[in-house]
C-alpha cells in the first residue's frame, strides 16, 4: 500500500514540476503588457529623474541635483506632511464606520441585499461627477449644506473654500466614499467565522457586545487588517475626489503629494522634478505597506 | 408571572430592532441624499438651483438641463469615446489576463503575483510621467490608443487578481484528469478550466469595465479636445464652459448612471469580487 503510494509520488513529481514549467507560457502576454506598461515606465521615472527634463527642451544630466532640490523645498515637506495627516483622518473615519457597518449588516433583516447594494453605490459611482455634485454641496452661500447647518442653529462652515476647513472638508467625501470598502472586506470575513464559539457563549450567557468584543473582534482582525492597508494606501494616493473640489487650494492648503506631483509634471511640466517627486512617493507607499504587511503578519500569528 | 416577564422581553427586543433600523437607516442615508441631491439638480431650473432656502423637490422637473447638455456639448462623440476605451481596455485585459491568472494560480507563482499586487499599490499618476514622454516620441498623443494602453494599468491587474483567486478556489482533479489522459494543458484550460471559471470571469469584466469608465486621471492628461472620456469631459469641458449648476448636474448624473445601474444589477457580483480582492482602480 505505502509502496503504491511512493511510487505514485514519485510519478507524479516530476511531471507536477514540468506542468509547472509550461503554465508560463499562459503569464507571458500578459508579463510582457504589465513590463510594457507598469515595469518600463518604472525604470523610465528613475533615468528621467537624474535629468533636468523639461517639456520642450533638451534634457540634461544632473545627478541627484532633483533629490537635494526636493528635500530642501518647503513645499513638498508641506505637501509630505499634509498627505500623513489626510491619510491619517481618511483611514481613521472610514475604518471605524466600516467595521460598525459591517456588524450591522452581518445580521439579517429585511431588504438587507437591497441595503448593502445602496450603501456600496458611494465607491462605484463615478469619483469624478460625485466630486462635482459635492463641490456643489459646499458652497458656501447657495450650497445645501449650509442651509441644513443653519437650520439646526448651527454656524455654517466655509467646506472646501477656506484653508482650515478644506481637509477635513476632504476627509468627508473620502469617508462617504470608501467607508463601503472597509465594511466590504469586514463582512466578508465576519461571514466566514465559525458558529460554534457563539452558540457556546449564547449557552454561557454572553451578551451580544461581549460576543463581538471577545468572539468577533479578534476572529475577524486579519480581515480588519487587511482593510486598513488597502485603505492606507488608498488614502495616500487619493487623487480624483481632491483635485475635482479643491485642485489643491485655496492656495495650497489642501496640496497633497499626488496633486503636488501633477501640478509639477503637467502644470509646470518639470518632468525630471516630477520623476523624482514620484520616486520618493513611491518609496514612501511601499514603506507604509511595508509596516502595514507586517503588522497583518504578526497579527496572523498570534 | 412569565406573561408580564414575556411582554417586557418583547417591549425590549422591539425598542432593540428599531434601534437597529434607525442605525441601518443612519448608515444608508448620507449614499441616498447625496444622489437625490444630484437628481435634484438635474431635474431643476437654474433659479431653483439657485435659489436659498435651496428648492428640495423639483417643480415642476424640467428635461431642460439634460437636453443642454447634448445640445451645446459633443457629449456622444465622449460617450463614445468612453465606451470604446472602457470595452477595448477591459477586452484585452481579459485576453491577457484570463490566461495569466490561470498560470499564476497553477504555478503558485507568488512572486508575480506580488508584482500585479504592487501595481494596486502604486499611484496611477507615476506611469503617466514616463508614459506621456513615451507617448509624445510615439506620436500617439491625440488618439484614444495612449488612453486604452494606460487603462490596461488599471484593468489587468484587477483581471488578474481575480481570476488568480478563483483559479486557486476551483478543484484541481478534473484537469489532472485531463491530463493524465493525454490532454495538453491549453486544452486543459480552455475546455476545463475557462469554462467553471465562467463566474470569475464575469466578476472581473465588471470590476475593470466599471474602474476603467470611472478612471479620470490618464484622460486628464493624455485626452485632446476630441479624445476625451466622459468624466473627462464633465470636468473639463462644462465646469470651465458653463457655471451653471443644473446642467452639470445632468452631465454628471449621465456619465455616472451606467455604473450605479450596473452596480444595481450585478450588485452579487460585484460584491464578491470586491470582497475578495480589495481591488481598485487608479
């Protein structure tokens, strides 16, 4: 019996491997796209950011003169600093309404299919036409959110026009928007946790806060992980939502380093400048992916 | 005794579901506003839009707006423009990707993998530096193959990751079988495999159709004046064209109607892929 087995492991090996080998050929079309368009530009930004390169004019070899620019320029230590604190507030709201969201509609209830459908709608709708529908919202004299604050007796805010109130202003659409991919990722993995620790609790008398504090939470915390470091990253590079509703300003109160970056390579079109905004960003995406990997590992472990 | 005890308990479970329903009601509630408010817009007359105390409920509704929009834009040439980019980025994707998927789940080739995963992680607007240079010393610039070339960044990736995922979930037996009997692997793949992956692959058409349709960034860069896609177009052209309040609100509800109604439909779809794999676009 164990002899038969052998043998068959033995057949088998060999040929696994060499099955192995060919499925390359179904990765190659696809790895030469992904080397064409993700891989080359790559390499590209590294070789333009060693050049002064402007649109228009030759470029010349520099060194890492763009780098030494780079770090003595205020602007882009505001811009670095302002990204931290948006990602900060725009991963903080959105996880926390996420994980609440995703306990509600763990439980089933009436229309609940109906109900996610709507709740999700924020994040597939196009960031673009809800941007401007937002921008809208804010303005301070005709916009409906000051009618609303004002009606409730409270003083109207100046949203998206002022400097002190643009980020957090931002930090709302970015909340409305992706909290529905926090909720998402958190109730995939509440819907794949085991029933026996509950009804085990239900048996000893366990509240329902109690079940989710110390049977849900810590179950479902790789999954609560796995949400934060998609949305840290997100946040980092959010684009769309900021350059429609502020582009920046007022000024560039709301400049983060994504707008920053545009701004340089197409406003100004200081490609090798840019090149090396962009390198340092990218280095910056994979640090905090890096710490937030390993985080999700250490909290696999335990 | 137990009667009394039976009522509270009910009293109690009720208060309990409405305040589980007022919570569900709280979460749903900012989605709902926000696109009545769009409808709102588009649905009334420039004075009512501006009007303060702001007018809720149009009325009479006018077709003012969106017959404006078509009227004094080139908005079917950027609707067009859009479709042909979203459905050629995500065909290719699929061609490309499909198979890819299938190798990397086979193989266990988790570091090309991680390649696809890094491409989620990085800015779009970083492969538009070198690409636009690129692009200028091809003489693309000013058609919409630059635009579908720089879609495949946001959609190949999606298609592969989702289909990596449900490869790997798929049972390996029936095409060991195949094998076995002297099958060659493509056959293997595209009379076995494809054909049980048939919902994976629809998972992975919607999410890159929708991220690419939604996708501002590499239109706002690489897109002329004929070249443009629609959310392009709805910022670019009446933002800085016409101020007024009514028609870009149709202009923005047209650009974003197809998604939201796709969204709708496919809504089990859409949320297992999303579910899966976190994937984004952009």
């Amino acid at each position: 019996m164990s002899t038969t087995l052998a043998a068959e492991v033995a057949i088998s090996v060999p040929k696994r491997a060499n099955y192995a080998r060919s499925y390359w050929a179904f990765v190659v079309p696809a790895g030469a796209v992904v080397a064409g368009v993700i891989v080359l530009p790559w390499v590209f930004t590294l070789v333009m950011s060693v050049f002064e390169w402007k649109v228009g004019s030759n470029p010349t070899f520099v060194g890492l003169e763009n780098y030494t620019r780079l770090f003595a320029d205020e602007r882009f230590q505001w811009a670095t600093l302002r990204t931290l604190f948006f990602t900060a507030l725009a991963v903080f709201f959105p996880m926390l309404l996420g994980v609440a969201a995703a306990v509600a509609f763990q439980r089933p209830f009436f229309l609940r299919g109906l109900a996610r459908t709507v709740f999700i709608l924020p994040m597939m709708a196009t960031p673009v036409a809800v941007a401007l529908i937002w921008t809208m919202m804010f303005h301070p004299q005709l916009g409906v959110l000051n009618y609303i604050l004002t009606s409730l007796g409270l003083p109207p805010s100046a949203w998206s026009y002022d400097a002190v109130s643009v980020i957090p202003t931002l930090v709302l659409v970015e909340t409305w928007q992706w909290t529905p991919l926090v909720m998402l990722i958190v109730l995939g993995g509440l819907a794949s946790l085991p029933q026996d620790p509950y009804e085990a609790a239900k048996l000893d008398g366990a509240s329902s806060w109690q079940m989710f504090w110390h049977i849900s939470l810590p179950l479902v915390w790789p999954h609560i992980i796995v949400a934060l470091v998609i949305r840290t990253i997100d946040a980092l590079k959010a684009f769309d939502t900021i350059y429609v509703i502020s582009e920046g300003g007022p000024g560039t109160a709301s400049e983060t380093l994504n707008i920053l970056l545009y701004s340089t390579a197409f406003k100004y079109y200081d490609m090798g400048y840019g090149s090396a905004i962009t390198v340092v960003f990218f280095i910056l995406i994979m640090l905090v992916s890096l710490v937030l990997f390993s985080a999700r590992q250490k909290a696999g472990q335990s | 005794m137990s009667e009394v005890k039976g009522r509270r308990f009910s009293a109690r479970r009720l208060a309990g579901n409405l305040g589980f329903g007022l919570a569900i009601f709280a979460l749903i509630s900012p989605a709902i506003l926000v696109f009545l408010w769009m409808l709102s817009l588009a649905l009334k007359t420039e004075v009512d839009n501006t009007a303060f105390p702001p007018v809720f409920i149009p009325d009479p509704p006018t077709m003012a707006n969106f017959v404006q929009v078509f009227e004094k834009n080139d908005f079917l040439q950027y609707g067009w423009n859009s479709i042909v980019v979203s459905f050629s980025a995500t065909g290719l994707a699929l061609l490309l990707g499909v198979p890819a998927g299938f190798g990397i789940a086979k193989s266990k080739a988790s570091r090309a993998a991680a390649l696809i995963m890094i491409a989620r992680v990085t800015p779009g607007l970083s492969y538009l530096v070198p690409l636009f240079i690129i692009f200028q010393w091809l003489g693309l610039t000013g058609t919409l193959t630059p635009i579908i070339i720089t879609h495949l960044v946001i959609t190949v990736p999606i298609v592969v990751w989702v289909m990596i995922g449900f490869f790997e979930g798929l049972p390996a037996e029936l095409e060991e079988a195949a094998l076995v009997d002297g099958a060659t692997i493509w056959q293997a793949f595209r009379h076995i495999a494809l054909p049980l992956a048939r919902p994976g692959i629809t998972v992975a058409t919607i999410l890159a159709f929708i991220f690419s349709w939604n996708n501002f960034i590499f239109g706002v860069v690489l897109a002329g004046r004929e070249t443009r896609t629609l959310p392009v177009a709805v910022y670019n052209v009446l933002t800085f064209e016409q101020v007024s309040w009514g028609p870009l609100a149709a202009a923005a509800l047209l650009v974003t109607a197809p998604v939201l109604l796709l969204t709708l439909i496919a809504q089990k779809e859409i949320v297992a892929g999303l579910t899966a794999g976190g994937v984004k676009g952009g």
